[in-house]
C-alpha cells in the first residue's frame, strides 16, 4: 500500500468504478501517493466518514466527475482517503482557471500509453462493429430466404 506524504491532506480527484458500501476507485496525481513520478494512479475512497447517514444516502457521485479528498494513512484498511464532496460544474470551471486544479487532469494532457490504447481501440471497433452488437440467445435466429421465381412474377 502506498504511504501519502505528510504535506498533502486535501486534493482533487476523478471518480472512477464504484465498488459498494459506499467505496469508489478514484484517479488522484501520482504525485500525492508516495509513488513519485508524473501520471495518475487509482487508490480506494470512501464516501465521508463524518458525513451523516442522511447525507450520505442523498449524496449522488457520477463516475467521471470530480471531487474533494481528505487523505489519511491508516494501515488497516486499502481505504486512502475519505470523500468530503463532489465538485459541480461550475467550480470545476473556475478551479481549472486557477492554480488548485492538479496538472494531470488538464484537458489537453493525455499519457502516450492511453493515447496509444485510444488509437487501438477505435481501429478495433471499426473493424468489428457488428460483432459488438449485442445478439440474445434466448430468441430464434430468423433466416429470411427468398425465391427468385417468386419475385420475378
């Protein structure tokens, strides 16, 4: 498990897979785990600890969207950090104007890894677009024949 440096208590973060109980997969800068080096890494949240239960049932986090995380290091769980609140769309906006906004989530930074994965993955959906359509076994597979003699008359 990755140790958090002592001088990085709050940061933003991008909410990825829920994984129940109220736990969720979120991106953070690699630089805010002990990792070092540049990029994102993926790190076990749970939605706040000093939330009230009410709160918590009425609090709505969509993957992809951005949040505040109080981080902690507690050797016990592979919980990282605690979400305090979701980012709306409009402080997203502004906070991406100011310095707080963490390099990594920049709009025009990609890492050449998913940029490559990216380029893969659209040639592939090219190439295979019917088989990922979706075909339910539970129905009969209608073949329509037709005559030739029938339609010429």
């Amino acid at each position: 498990m990755a140790a958090v440096e002592e001088n990085y208590k709050t940061t933003i973060g991008r909410v990825g897979h829920p994984k129940g109980s109220g736990q969720f997969t979120v991106q953070v800068p690699c630089s805010v785990v002990a990792h070092g080096g540049t990029g994102i890494t993926d790190i076990l949240v749970q939605l706040g600890k000093s939330m009230s239960s009410s709160r918590k049932t009425k609090t709505w986090v969509k993957r992809g969207s951005y949040c505040y995380l109080s981080l902690f290091n507690d050797p016990k769980t592979k919980v990282m950090a605690e979400m305090t609140q979701v980012i709306s769309s409009a402080e997203e906006k502004s906070l991406r104007k100011s310095d707080i906004w963490p390099k990594e989530f920049a709009i025009g930074h990609t890492d050449v890894t998913s940029d490559n994965q990216s380029k893969q993955d659209n040639q592939d959906s090219q190439d295979n677009q019917d088989s990922d359509l979706f075909v339910n076994p539970n129905r009969r597979v209608v073949v329509e024949e037709s005559d030739s003699d029938e339609e010429s008359d």
